[in-house]
C-alpha cells in the first residue's frame, strides 16, 4: 500500500444480496494504465483470483465503512 490515493485504488468483491452478501476489499496498484477502469479491464482471471485471495472481509475495511454482516 502507498501513501497516495492516485497510485491505487480498492476493488471490492461482492457476492449475493440482502443477508446472503458478502463483501470482500482488496488494495490494487496499477502497472501499466493508471485509470482504474482500463486497469482492472486488463487483469486477467488469474490475477484477479489472486488480489481476491488477499482480499479481507468488509469487516475490517474503511473503504466499507467497516460493515458488519447482515442478519
């Protein structure tokens, strides 16, 4: 992680709805196109498991307000 906004971004991995949701963020610094739409358009499914993979839960994010599960 940088110190500057514009060097990365939060990518949030969201599944189901209503209590069933779960929510999942990562940290993500571009390497090549600095826009994060063209950025993560570029990641392949296997790069894309792998920042899921050191994703943490919304519980423990800012960038979700550190939401709790729904019941």
């Amino acid at each position: 992680m940088t110190s500057h906004d514009r060097d990365e971004f939060a990518i949030v991995f969201e599944k189901g709805s209503g209590s069933n949701r779960v929510r999942r963020v990562t940290r993500y610094r571009p390497t090549g196109d600095p826009r994060c739409d063209i950025a993560l358009a570029q990641l392949s499914d296997a790069e894309l498991c792998a920042l899921f993979d050191e994703s943490q839960t919304a519980l423990t994010s800012p960038q979700t307000n550190y939401e709790l599960p729904s019941k």
